[in-house]
C-alpha cells in the first residue's frame, strides 16, 4: 500500500469516526510537542513523536 493511500484510509477513518474530536485533539498533542522539540534542536525526537503518531492511527484506522 502507497503512503498516500494509507493517509486517504487513515484521513477517511478519522472523518467518519464517533472519536473524531479525540482523534483531532491528539494530533494537535502531537503538533504542539513535535513544534516545541522543533524549536529546541531536537529532529530525532520529533521525528519519532511523528512516526509515533502514524503507527498509532494505522493501527486504529487500516
């Protein structure tokens, strides 16, 4: 499967979600921390909190 494709599956499955707003409100978690990591020179780490934040909704929504 494409990256695309899983990011469609992924984007669709939040959408039609009955957790949708708690789906939102954990990637924005995930922005924030990944913004302030940015901010102090730490790439690994917000590296990992993305690649965190992927697998985590993968596994919920494919």
């Amino acid at each position: 499967m494409s990256n695309e494709t899983i990011i469609l599956k992924v984007i669709e499955g939040i959408n039609s979600s009955e957790e949708k707003k708690l789906c939102i409100k954990y990637i924005n978690e995930v922005a924030e921390r990944c913004n302030k990591l940015c901010k102090k020179g730490e790439s690994l780490r917000v590296f990992a909190e993305y690649n965190a934040m992927i697998e985590t909704l993968k596994k919920k929504f494919l």
